[in-house]
C-alpha cells in the first residue's frame, strides 16, 4: 500500500491541469478506469467553473454557491480562486468540450449555471448518459430484502469504476411520509459483522481488514471513523465487529449520504492512518453537502415519486463524479479493496430501521482485491413512534381506545409497561442510541 494518502496542494494543481488539458495523471490502475460521459461531469464543471467566475468577480448562482462549498471544504479561498485560474487557461478551454457537456462549455463566462438550470437540463442530459453499471437506485418497495442491497455485480462494477454510487428510496412509503408531513427523526446506523467471501491474491491464507466511513445528514450532522484492524480474516468467516461501529448517529430531514471503503492492510505506516483521518472528515465534508444539494433541488424536481428518483439518482451521480474528481486531486487512494456511496431518502431510512429483519447486507468486491459483504443496522423513530392503547374495563368484550402517541420521537427499542390502579398504564423507553436517557410517559384513558 502506498504510504501518502494525501498529496501537496502544488501537486494537485497540476493534476487538475492535466485533468482539463486531457493529458494523464497518476497510476495506470486509475488510468485504465472507464471515463463518464460529458454529461455526467456537468456539476463538476459547474464546481471549476464557479471558481473561475468567483475570481473574475462575477456574482455566483445559487448552484455554483453550493457547488464551492465541495471546493471550500479542502481549499483556501486563493487556492479556490487558483483553481478557477487553471479552468480558464487556454489549453483547457480547447479541452473543455471533451469533457464537458455543450450546455455549460457554450455559455460565456459571465453567465452563470443556477439549479433552475439543471433542472431544464436534465431530460436531455440524461439521454446523453447511458445506464452505468456503477450507479443504481434500489427500490425497496420491488426489492428482495433475502438479497443484498448492493449486489456482487455492482461492487464488481464500482472496483472497476473507482466508485460506486447506490440511491436507496421507497416508492411505496413516500407516499405515506408526503401525506404525514414529516418531522426531522434521529437515525442510526451501526456496522454490525463482514463475511469474508474471497480472500486478496496475496500469499497469505487470511487477511487484515479494516474500514473507513464518513456519513452526513442534510441538517449538518455528520461523522467519520476508521474501524481497528481485524486479523486473520479467513475465507467464508463472519467477522462480528466491535460493540458501537457507528456509521452515523443524529437528526436526518430528507437524506443521509454515506461512504464505505474496505481496506486489506498491508504494513502501513502509522502516518497513513493519520494522513486517512485528515481525508475522510473532508469526505464527511462533502458528504454534508451532498445531502443538502439533494434536499435543495428538491424545490426544482418532484419527490419522491420513483420515476422522479432517476434525475435525482443523475444529479447524485455529478456530485460523486465532481467529488471524485476533486479526490483524484488530492489523494491517492489505490490499494483499497472496494469503496460505496450510497444515499438513502427518507422513506428508505424509515423502511430499512422498521424492517422484520434490520440487518441489511452490502457488497464489497474488488476482484483481486478481495470480497468482503458487511452487514448494518439502521434504528431509527421515521414511521415508527412508539404508541400505547388502553382498553376499558367493561362487561363483554373490551373495546380498544385510540392509539396515544408518545411524547418523544426519538426513542429506540421496545417499552416496558406496567398497569396501574385506575386504569392508567405506565410506560419507560430507552433514550436514542445509547445516549443512557429515558423516557417516561402515562396512559390514562383519555390523555
């Protein structure tokens, strides 16, 4: 494994100019990776071309604001300004329109692209973006909850593409989250064990594992981590991870964005892991903003009908792309097994933490990498509030009052509950992952 995650800014100017004048950069591995179409690559455009009219003076759009927050979140303000430099350098104009799609490399420069933009865009951009094995939507209102939610041929897909982007939404719960007019709900997501289905082409019978996350919500929570290394994982072995590998844990509005790389150690040194963390609370950094430019176009596109789910899985997809590319600037990320995005919408959090069976499974294979599946949980308050129903004491047969919510949404596990004189019920839940608090509420018949 190399031993530099992270590379000088110097350098990662220059490989920005070899990115926009179409001359290569870094390994033959990287290199030899599937290029997207040019419409994918609109964000990213929009992300270097923001930069060049920011340091031209020009106001910026509404799209370009948000899509500068990525830049912003691993440059300085000159730096930004720097990069906007390279995008209008002469050899990169001649260069622009193989990378990028007419609709942005026709437009002067003192005109900017705002989310309106896109949104009239994208009907003609997605015909120029054909079906890439790599990205996906998962409809959990069609899906085999016995299969994985990232199958072994996308993960082959992403380990050739250098990622893998999977949107997660049900068709079937949107329309009840639209009518019930939701609330902001704490969501967790815990990594719980990883089968071992094939081990890396090394000598070696057994493997050394470990995982990077970084996940973020689109009200600013966000979290990143990088888990202890697993020893001696075997082939066809399940591997129970440690009590509290949290993905993420706090307040979700309409989408959590999550990014999942498995590791095979290979004796690095310990600045790698130093050098890994400074990397993925950039990535949360941009996972942060992932989620809320998807809750911004919301106001442009419909949601979440699943036919509507596609422009968003496009616009997704430009992000991750304009993400990738920045990644590709500056670090080098080579000698991973296999790496997963993914987004879930609301009602897919909702489905995934009320299921008849919460661990859901999710592909990791990267050929001669080696193949891993992880399992996690999601627990979460979305559709599931806790409620009580007191039935009256009567001659016959009972009848059930109304249910009677409690006074809490953030709540996790089952209540414990007691009957009291006078027909009150008492009832104690457990506070939101494992926070130690809890909740207390009482029945009585009417209130």
């Amino acid at each position: 494994m190399s031993d530099i995650v992270e590379v000088s800014r110097s350098e990662s100017l220059e490989r920005l100019r070899a990115q926009l004048q179409g001359r290569p950069f870094g390994s033959a591995r990287a290199q030899a990776r599937p290029a997207p179409p040019r419409a994918a690559n609109l964000l990213y455009g929009v992300m270097l071309r923001g930069a060049a009219r920011l340091d031209a003076g020009l106001p910026l759009t509404d799209l370009e604001e948000r899509m500068l927050a990525f830049l912003r979140v691993v440059l300085s303000e000159d730096e930004v300004r720097e990069f906007g430099r390279v995008w209008r350098e002469p050899e990169s104009v001649e260069h622009a329109s193989a990378l990028f799609p007419d609709t942005l490399t026709t437009r002067g420069i003192d005109q900017g692209y705002a989310l309106a933009d896109l949104a009239k865009d994208l009907p003609g951009l997605r015909a120029d973006m054909p079906d890439q094995p790599n990205v996906n939507v998962v409809d959990l209102a069609s899906f085999d909850r016995e299969a994985e939610v990232s199958s072994r041929e996308f993960a082959a897909a992403a380990a050739a593409y250098g990622y893998g982007l999977t949107l997660v939404t049900d068709s079937t719960a949107a329309a009840r989250e639209r009518a019930a007019a939701p609330q902001p709900e704490n969501v967790l997501v815990e990594l719980k064990s990883f089968r071992c289905n094939q081990l890396s082409d090394e000598w070696s019978a057994s493997d050394e594992i470990y995982w990077s996350t970084a996940a973020a919500a689109d009200l600013g929570n966000k979290r990143h981590d990088i888990t202890r290394v697993y020893e001696n994982v075997k082939r066809d072995q399940t591997v129970t991870m440690d009590a509290g590998t949290v993905l993420f844990n706090g307040m979700v509005d309409r989408f959590l964005s999550v990014d999942i790389t498995c590791w095979e150690q290979d004796h690095s040194p310990d600045a790698w892991y130093e050098k890994m963390k400074e990397v993925l609370q950039d990535i949360s950094g941009f996972l942060q903003y992932l989620s809320q430019t998807m809750k911004d176009v919301a106001g442009y596109l419909p949601l979440p009908d699943y036919h509507d789910m596609m422009d968003y899985l496009e616009i997704a997809n430009m992000i991750i792309l304009a993400f990738a590319g920045l990644i590709k600037l500056f670090t080098n990320h080579d000698d991973k097994v296999c790496e997963h995005t993914m987004v879930f919408d609301r009602p897919a959090l909702g489905t995934w933490a009320n299921d008849r069976d919460p661990i859901w499974r999710f592909s990791f294979d990267g050929g001669k990498e080696g193949y891993y599946t992880l399992n996690a949980q999601c627990v979460s308050a979305i559709n599931s509030r806790p409620r009580v129903m007191s039935a009256p004491v009567g001659t016959g047969a009972p009848l059930w009052g109304p249910p009677a919510t409690l006074p809490s949404g953030s709540l996790s596990g089952g209540p414990a509950l007691a009957a009291g004189p006078g027909d009150m019920l008492h009832c104690m839940v457990n506070g939101f992952g494992g926070s130690g608090s809890l909740w207390y509420a009482r029945l009585t018949g009417a209130t």
